[in-house]
C-alpha cells in the first residue's frame, strides 16, 4: 500500500509509544501471572487445547477487542489489497505451514524469542533470533525482483514526516488503553490485598481478565507501531533501512520495559504477585536442534511469502481482513502447521515409550533365561 495523503506516515514517536504497550503487555503477563507473551505458543496452545486454555483464549479475545478498535480509529493500520498477488497461492500456504511448524518446534515465535528470550538474556532466543533473521534476509533478498526507484520515493517520502507528532492518533490511542490501565490498577489492588484468596471465584476470573488486559494492549502495540504496513511493503532490500528503524525503535522501549519486568521478577526467583504458583521457564542456555530448525523454517517461511507471515502481525491483519484470500490462504497455513507439529510430536512420543516397552521387555525376558536354576535337594 503506497504512502498516500490519505495514509498517514509512521512516525519516530508512533513507532516508540507502540513498542511501549508491546512491552506493557509482556510485563503484565509476567509480573502478574508468570507467562511468557508468545503469541503463537498462545495460539498453538488453543489448538491443542494445552494448559491453561482459557488464559490463552482471554488473551485472543483482547486481540479481538483491539482489531476491531483499530479498523474503527486507525483503519490506515491494516493491509487492504491481497497479498496473494505478487505470491502463488501454493507458496503463501508453504510459507505459512512452515512459519507455523517452526515455531512450535522452536518453542516460541518473534515475541517469545525476539523480545522476551532477548530480554532474559537467553543464549537459546539469541541463537534463534540470529539464525531466523539471516534465512529470512537471504531468501528475501533471492525472490525479490523489485527495483529500487520506487523504494527510494518511499524513503524519501517517510523522512518527510518521520519526526513530525501527529496529535490527534495519539489521544485516540491513548482513549483507547485508557480502560486497561483503569482494569489493570484494580487487579493490582485486588492481588496486593489478597481478596482473591476469600474469594474463589475471583482466582478463576483474575487471570483471564489479565490475559484479555495484555492481549488487548499487545494488538494495540502492533498495529500502532506501524508494523503490519511496512511488513507487508518491503518490496526491496533497500528498503530494509526503514523497516530496520522502525522495528529499533519499536524493539528497543518494549526490550527495555520486558528486560525490567524479568530483572525484577528474577530477584523474587521468578515468582509473579497474583499466582506464587506459577513460575516462569529458567532454561535460557540451552541450544538444541529443535531451535535451529525451527529458526530456519521460521525464517525460510517469512522471507519466502515477502515477511508477511511474522504471526504477531498475521493475526491482526486476518482478523482485519477476514475476507483477504492471501491472509486467509496464510493463516491456514500456519494453523495447519502447527497442527502437523502436534502429530510429529505426538508420533515421536508414541514410538519412544513403544521402544522403551520393547527394551525392558526384552531385558525382563534376558533376566529371566540367566536367572540360575535353584540348587537340588541333597534329601
């Protein structure tokens, strides 16, 4: 979608305020409830029905909530034309199923790695920031055919106005999260009181508020933030500089809001204030075949279908745009990838505890044909 009159420009502080409630949401997540904000280990989880379900779906529904509030405030946001035009459709649903294999296998996506992995410092997030982002470069770089004239008029055209405050989105963004911040500060004062511990039911419907509360704040980032349009044209390497800029500027306030949340909670031993129960994963070291696969099927999906397959963006741009076939053929793929990870897993699983029957039967048996004979009678 060209930078029109009609279409505002993202701008320097768009982009930092977005990043801002991005890492709002992480920290909320976090420090209430021990969750690490992994949009598609949230999704992935709702198919297959892992724990914690009904936290997972809350945080869907506040995305829902979002993107039905953007395309009312900022309807400029979103992708209009189909993406299925400069890709076959076979090839978006590639793309797709490998974006989403990889994440599962990879335990976690763009935010549960870039961001939050990142933030923790964790040597397996690194690994699979790095790997993901050189594949997707390369294999953009290799099926790209655009020239660079029309991408210069773009840059040339977004300095124009990157540094200028557009006011009136801001107070409507601002409108926007302000019941958030109203809920968030009465679930705050709820936990630090303990009223959920005299009352049952409010340890049911805590969480799922918190989750909608993130869910909520998360979409509102993304789509503030400029993400989903500049994804979806980066037609060229060089235009890569301001797309590079504008997720810096995105990345470095919700890093820095993320990497407080877990310092803090690391001096409690990783312990949130509503649920003490709940502990956030500590295994940061540990770099297995399972993130190196999955960063490459992450990255060759996302440079493959043009980086529009990035999950924190093609779930807003699906619920924006249901009836897109391009997004629609995308989601698909995703979603068919996760679910062909859960069958491998599940098929891994099953032949594992099959040959570990077979291996002590057959030692059971071994055991039993040396067992010695017992000694005769002397009577």
């Amino acid at each position: 979608m060209e930078p029109t009159t009609t279409t505002p420009i993202t701008t320097v502080f768009d982009a930092t305020i977005g990043g801002m409630a991005i890492g709002l949401s992480i920290a909320v997540n976090a420090v209430l409830l021990g969750r690490i904000t992994c949009l598609s280990e949230i999704l992935g989880g709702i198919l297959t029905f892992d724990q914690s379900w009904f936290w997972r779906v809350s945080f869907q529904g506040g995305i829902m909530v979002a993107v039905f509030l953007l395309k009312k405030s900022f309807p400029y946001a979103f992708v209009i034309e189909s993406v299925s035009q400069p890709l076959a459709t076979w090839k978006l649903a590639i793309a797709g199923a490998l974006v989403g294999f990889g994440t599962r296998l990879a335990k976690g996506g763009f935010s549960g790695h870039a961001i939050c992995g990142v933030s923790r410092r964790s040597y397996r997030s690194i690994t699979f920031v790095a790997i993901f982002t050189c594949v997707a470069l390369l294999v953009h770089w290799f099926t790209t055919c655009d020239g660079g004239s029309v991408v210069n008029t773009r840059n040339a055209h977004w300095l124009q106005e990157a540094f200028v405050l557009r006011v009136e989105p801001l107070q409507s963004f601002f409108t926007c999260i302000k019941p958030v911040f109203i809920g968030l500060v009465g679930v705050i004062f709820v936990s630090v009181k303990g009223i959920q511990r005299s009352v049952p039911s409010l340890r049911f419907l805590l969480p799922l508020l918190v989750g909608g509360y993130a869910g909520y704040l998360f979409a509102m980032g993304v789509g503030y933030s400029g993400w989903m349009r500049w994804l979806s044209n980066l037609d060229g390497i060089g235009n890569a500089s301001v797309l590079l800029l504008l997720l810096l500027l995105t990345l470095f306030p919700a890093l820095l809001l993320s990497s407080s949340c877990f310092y803090l909670l690391q001096a409690e031993n990783y312990r949130p204030i509503l649920y003490s129960h709940h502990y956030i994963p500590i295994e940061l070291d540990r770099v297995d075949w399972q993130v190196i696969v999955g960063a490459i099927c992450f990255g060759w999906g996302l440079g493959w279908s043009r980086m529009r397959t990035l999950p924190e963006t093609l779930v807003l741009q699906w619920m924006g745009n249901p009836y897109d076939v391009g997004y629609r053929v995308l989601w698909i793929g995703m979603v068919v990838g996760m679910l062909l990870y859960t069958v491998c897993n599940w098929l891994f699983i099953a032949l594992c505890k099959k040959k570990k029957s077979k291996m002590s039967s057959r030692s059971s048996i071994s055991t039993s044909t040396h067992q010695p004979s017992p000694p005769r009678s002397t009577i």
